[in-house]
C-alpha cells in the first residue's frame, strides 16, 4: 500500500507545485496543513487552511477547466454507489480529475490564491479519502461550495 501512497503524493505535489504557470510559492508548503474545521476549538494556527474570500463581494472569476473540473467531480461523485462501486477506483478517479485542475489552470493573481484557499481542503480531504458515507458527504459538500467563491 505504501508503494502506491508514495508516489501518488509526490504526482500531488508536483501537481500543486507546477500548476498554473509560475508561483511564489511551493506544494510543500501546503502539503503539511491539515484539514480543520475553522471552528474548531483544538485547532491551532499551524493547524488551519487558509480561508477562501470574496473579491469585494463577488465571486472571482474562474477559468472554464477548472469549473468543469469541479463539475466532473461533482458528477463522479454523485455517480458513485456504495452498495457496489470500489472506494479506491472512486478515490483514484476523483484524484485524477482534481489533477487537471492544477493542469489546466489558467488563473493568476488574487483569483488564482483563492482557488489555491478553495482547493487545499480538498486536497486534504482526498489524501484521507476511504469512499465512507461522512467522506463522501464533506467532499460533496466542499464542491458544491465552489459556486459560493467562483463563478
């Protein structure tokens, strides 16, 4: 199992780290946040992802791929049926479309740090990801929250 952890964390990595064309900034460095809920009293600020925020209000502008990236998940998540599918061919699936968001983004500026602030927890979320009800229930609902920040 580790064989295959390994490598699928440092494709991540190199994914986070050569996305959207030149950064000030390196995977690695999110790589060691965890996920936490914002309210969370045992939660320390090493500990918390950074939130995403409205631009003045409104949502930031998104490149298409990476809107119907989410979407793409959204529908493999939504496809998915515990009573006979296979949670790690769902994880695998997931982790290959969230792959090409990095891929295919074209975002820069503000725009694109909040999708990076959008994104980590999702990250997070399918590093751990097993296929349970609660895991498929918080991804979905972290997905769905894109429309709040991007359109």
């Amino acid at each position: 199992m580790n064989r295959f952890l390994l490598p699928l964390l440092l494709l991540a990595m190199a994914a986070l780290n050569s996305s959207c064309g030149e950064h000030s900034h390196d995977a690695a460095a999110h790589a060691d946040q965890a996920t936490t809920p914002a309210d969370s009293t045992s939660a320390t600020a090493h500990d918390a992802l950074p939130a995403v925020t409205l631009d003045n209000g409104q949502r930031w502008k998104a490149n298409p791929e990476t809107t119907s990236g989410i979407a793409n998940m959204v529908g493999i998540l939504g496809a998915y049926d515990p009573a006979n599918g296979d949670p790690k061919a769902l994880k695998a699936v997931l982790e290959e479309e969230f792959g090409l968001i990095f891929e295919r983004c074209t975002m820069t500026g503000e725009a694109h740090n909040q999708l990076h602030n959008y994104l980590l927890p999702i990250h997070q979320a399918l590093r751990d990801f097993e296929g349970s009800d609660a895991q498929r229930a918080a991804l979905g609902a972290q997905l769905a929250a894109y429309g709040n920040y991007f359109e």
